[in-house]
C-alpha cells in the first residue's frame, strides 16, 4: 500500500470518529445529527474518491507503460 493512500484513510478514520462523537453528543439536536451525519458520509466519500483515483492511476500507469508489479 502506498503510503498517500494509508494517510487518507487515517485522515478518514479521524473524521469518521470525530462525526461519530458529535452525532453521539447531540442531545437530540437535528441540527447537530444532521451535521454529525455529514461529516462521515462527506470523509467516506473522500476515501473512496482517493481509493478510486489511486487504483485508476495505477492502472493507467501500468496499462500504459507496460509495467509490472
């Protein structure tokens, strides 16, 4: 693994947490749930945007230039 992508994910991992203790403390709170909810789905999509454009890349590169792994 490359290590970009294992930063992305513990950059995920730390947002996905932080919106998990906000979406706990909320007391009910819809604006608070709402914007809990928000945090993790946007750090989750970030992860799979980053995974996706790391495995299309590589391919890409490996397609193209004929490399081996």
């Amino acid at each position: 693994m490359n290590w970009p992508v294992a930063i992305a994910g513990a950059i995920a991992l730390l947002f996905v947490s932080v919106g998990a203790i906000e979406y706990m403390t909320a007391g009910g709170s819809d604006d608070k749930v709402e914007r809990a909810k928000s945090t993790m789905r946007n750090a989750l999509v970030g992860l799979v945007i980053v995974l996706l454009s790391y495995f299309i890349i590589r391919n890409f590169v490996t397609l193209t230039f004929s490399i081996k792994k």
